[in-house]
C-alpha cells in the first residue's frame, strides 16, 4: 500500500457506528487498514470509505472441524460488507442450510438452489435470491437435497470443478450485465469431501474460522495439505489469506493461550480483530438474522464489521481472484 491512500473509482458511504469510525480508527493507523477515513476532509467523522476490490475476490470459508463458527463467520461478514454498499453473493454450499436461515432465504427440500447448480447444471441465475434484510447482498441457497450431492458428484465428469464452472458463468454474466459482484463467500460443510473441494477450486481465497478453544489447531493440519494438493493439482490460485480467531472468550487464559498459539503458526493470516464469545450472536439466526441486523450496536455486530473491514483493507488474494 503506498503512502496516500489511494481515492477509488467508486467510493462508498459507510454508516459504521461510530465506536467504529472514530475512536477504533483513531486507535489504529488507517493507513494500514486502508481506509482513508482521518486524511480526508470531505468525509464526515462518523463515515467510513470502503473500496471495493479491483476484481471479485471469491473465498471459501473452510474449516473441517465442526461448530467453529464458519457459518456466523460466513453471514456476518457478508452482511457487514453488503451494509457497505458491496455487493455481495454467499454461496450456501452446506446441507444443513444454515446460512440460508440466518439470511432468511427460504430453503425448504425441494427449493432450487446449489445442488441444481453444481449437480444438475442449472443457471446460477435460475437460483439465485436475493436477502430480504440486506440490500446488495444475493445468496444460492441449500436445502436438504444438497445431502446426496457428495454421492452424486462421483459419478460426475469435472466432479470438483462443478461449482468453479456455474459460479465462473454467473459472474461473469452479472459483470457483463453491469452488476459485478465484490465479494463471494462459499460457507462449506464440515468435512472434506466433494463439496468442500468443489469450493476450494471456486475460490481464489480461503478464510479459516478458528476457535479459541483447546483442540483448536487440530485439523487445521490436515487442512492445510488438502489446500497443497488442490493447489498443486486443481487450483495453483488458491491461498489460505484469512484467519479468524472466533468465540474469544477474553476471561479465559484458555482463549488467549489458543490466540497466542495460532498467531504463532500463522502470522501474516491472522486477523488482528478477534470475534468475542457474544449471546447476540448466537441469538441472531432464531430469528432469520445476522447479529449486523439483530442488534446492530452489540459488541459481536461491531467485532464483526471491524473484521470485514478489516479483510476487505487486506485484500491479499486480489492477483489471483477471479
Ligand atoms: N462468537 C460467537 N458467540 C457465541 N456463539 C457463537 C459464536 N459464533 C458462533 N456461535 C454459535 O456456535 C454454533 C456453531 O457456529 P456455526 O454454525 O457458525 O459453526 P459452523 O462451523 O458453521 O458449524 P458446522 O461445522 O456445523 O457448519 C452456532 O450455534 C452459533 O450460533
Ligand atoms: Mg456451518
């Protein structure tokens, strides 16, 4: 990133809470964190500025260990960075749906949604909904068909490029169609079958949520040589870039001792903003919400927002996204 800090073509008005625009980013260089909030004199103190990426950039959220947060992780940071006037498109690629709740996207058996994509060869954009609660962000969605998709993939010609092949044909319309989109996020399941492997071809990015919690790291191993092996075999693009630390809990030496040890093995992937143990965050998807909508003040939505920007400011995989 050079000095100035750079002025974009299109330039978005953030209503970020203030605790957020101001004493945080005060706190923080916002050069380094590429927002161009405190040098500037024509935007007001309580607004930040969010680039959007030169080029799409499309992550897979991955993490074969369940529970660790992948989904919340998923919808949040979606949601924060459509609030930013990104646009943004989530990929439900996990049978039990749960994006698809919390962006309350119907996803009944039966639905069209990922499994007539990569399966059957439909159009994204025969599939495609649009968030009720969130303009500018488009999901495809995944009902309990999606379960018998690891069984029918096999027997498939390019069975872990299927996904690649539609999202490539959908993005690609939508940029010619003048509606390019910022951001994919593809909310795997938790293992690493075929799904989970279509989504590391996909993807030029992947984002790990981790857990702060012991056994944290365990897995993650395994993970990582799955990635050299898509790397070496199907995708030479893809990149572990994000880290994210989930479910801190900062009254626990446990949590800190996890963050510590993760930030040791990954220096350079790990977000410096830590996602809390939060009620509200957990709350949220009863009620077909992201936290950013639920309780837009409560210390996970702000967490939350401070990662997106914070990923959004990084932009680590930008040569070799789509
Ligand atoms: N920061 C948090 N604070 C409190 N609860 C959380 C937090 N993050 C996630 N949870 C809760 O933990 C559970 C697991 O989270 P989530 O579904 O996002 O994990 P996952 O990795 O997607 O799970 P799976 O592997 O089953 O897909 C959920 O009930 C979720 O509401
Ligand atoms: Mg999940």
């Amino acid at each position: 990133m050079t000095d100035q800090p750079q002025v974009v073509d299109r330039q978005v008005r953030v209503g970020w809470p203030a605790a957020v625009t101001s004493s945080r980013l005060e706190a923080d260089d916002p050069r380094s964190l590429g927002w161009p909030v405190a040098d500037r004199t024509d935007v007001p103190r309580e607004t930040g500025v969010l680039a959007p990426p030169a080029r799409t950039r499309i992550l897979a959220v991955a993490n074969q260990k369940g529970g660790v947060g992948k989904t919340t992780t998923t919808v949040n940071i979606a949601a924060a960075l459509a609030q930013s006037g990104q646009r943004v498109l989530v990929v439900d690629l996990d049978p039990q749906g749960n994006a698809s709740t919390a962006l309350a996207v119907d996803h009944t058996e039966g639905t069209p949604g990922v499994y007539d994509a990569v399966v059957e060869g439909k159009h994204v954009r025969e599939v495609v909904r649009e968030a009720p609660h969130l303009p500018g962000l488009v999901v495809v969605p995944a009902s309990i068909d999606l379960a018998g998709a690891e069984i029918d993939l096999v027997s498939l010609v390019a069975r872990e490029s299927r996904l690649h092949r539609a999202l490539t044909a959908y993005l690609s319309e939508q940029a010619d169609e003048g509606h390019r989109f910022d951001y994919v996020f593809i909310d795997c399941p938790p293992s690493l079958g075929l799904l989970t492997l279509n989504a590391l071809v996909a993807a030029a990015e992947i984002l790990v949520p981790i857990q702060c919690e012991y056994y944290a790291l365990e897995g993650v191993g395994q993970l990582m040589r799955t990635v050299d092996m898509v790397r070496a075999h199907l995708n030479p693009k893809l990149a572990v870039s994000t880290i994210l630390l989930t479910m801190h809990d900062a009254r626990t030496r446990l949590s800190a001792g996890v963050a510590d040890e993760v930030r040791a093995h990954f220096p350079d992937q790990v977000l410096r903003t830590t996602i809390p143990r939060s009620v509200r965050i957990s709350e949220a998807p009863s009620h077909q919400q992201t936290v950013l909508t639920y309780d837009a003040g409560s210390t996970g939505a702000l967490s939350y927002l401070e990662a997106a920007r914070e990923l959004a400011a990084r932009a680590p995989g930008l040569e070799g996204a789509a």
